[in-house]
C-alpha cells in the first residue's frame, strides 16, 4: 500500500470532523514563517498556530531562496502579511554536506551536471539564520515597515530560542 492510500485512509477520518472551512485565507496572525522541511519539525505545534492564523513556507533549510521571496511578495502583497520570522534549527541536514559534495553525488547517481549551482548549505547555524534575514533586509521587494526575526528550533528540547531582531 502506497503512504497515499494511507494519507487518504487518514484523511477520511480528519474531514468526518472538519470544522475549519469558513477560515479566510488571508492569514489572520499577518505573518509569514519561513523553516526548514525537517521532518521533526512542526511549526504549527512549536509556534500555537492554527488553520488560518499564518503561512508557512518550508525549504531544505528554511533558507531565503528565490522561491521563498516569491511566496513572500504573494504573502505580503496579496494576503497582508506584515512580519516574517526565519527559523532554522540545530541538527539540520544543511549543515552535513557543501555543494561540491552534493554535485559529486548527483553526478554519480543521475549523471547531471550541476556544477554551479547553489545547493545552500551553512556550516554555522546561528550565522547562517542571521544571513537570510539580512538577505530579506537587502531585499528591495520587503519593504522596510515589515517586521523581520530570525530563531533557532532547538529538535532535542522543542526550545525556540531568539537569534535576531530586525
Ligand atoms: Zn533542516
């Protein structure tokens, strides 16, 4: 049995009680989290949010790709969304391997070649959460009066711990 019929055996049983279909989609909270896809890592729990209250968009690493500025503009400029808050957290796999590492592996097992191209890993965690909320600051598409802060997700504790206000 595939994990989908599994998600859809689960699913039946979350919709027979579904009660949060009248949430508007504009986040009620107005604001927009950026964290890691780490498995062990549920925001939603680890922050108190609930259905509507704020987005939340995931990468390999939380990092402040060009994909995460573009949900941002939508969340900001679509949805009004004010404040953002950047979260990483200790043991992430982004800090296990360097780019050369990663297009070697590539190279082996798909014969790509992505020589180049940016996988962004860090190899420090606190600095690596101050740099993307630099790189939001650099930003000329988050304006100045959006709220930034940056935060580490301790995965041993469930600790968030504050790394930068902005
Ligand atoms: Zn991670």
């Amino acid at each position: 049995m595939a994990r989908f019929d599994e998600f859809l055996e689960a699913n039946r049983q979350y919709a027979a009680s579904f009660e949060a279909g009248d949430v508007p989609a504009p986040p009620a909270r107005k604001v927009a989290v950026v964290t890691c896809m780490d498995a062990r890592l549920h925001p939603e729990k680890f922050l108190g949010l609930e259905a509507g209250d704020a987005h939340v968009i995931r990468n390999a690493g939380g990092r402040i790709s060009e994909d995460a500025i573009r949900s941002l503009v939508i969340s900001e400029r679509l949805l009004g969304t004010e404040e953002i808050v950047v979260i990483h957290h200790t043991d992430c796999g982004m800090l296990t391997f360097r780019n050369e590492d990663l297009t070697e592996k590539i190279k082996q097992d798909l014969g790509v070649d992505t020589t180049g191209r940016d996988f962004l890993p860090f190899s420090n965690l606190e600095q690596s959460v101050r740099d993307d909320v630099q790189a939001l600051r650099d930003s000329d598409l988050i304006p100045d009066d959006i709220t930034i802060s940056g935060a580490i997700y301790d995965v041993k504790s469930g600790v968030l711990r504050e790394v930068v206000r902005s």
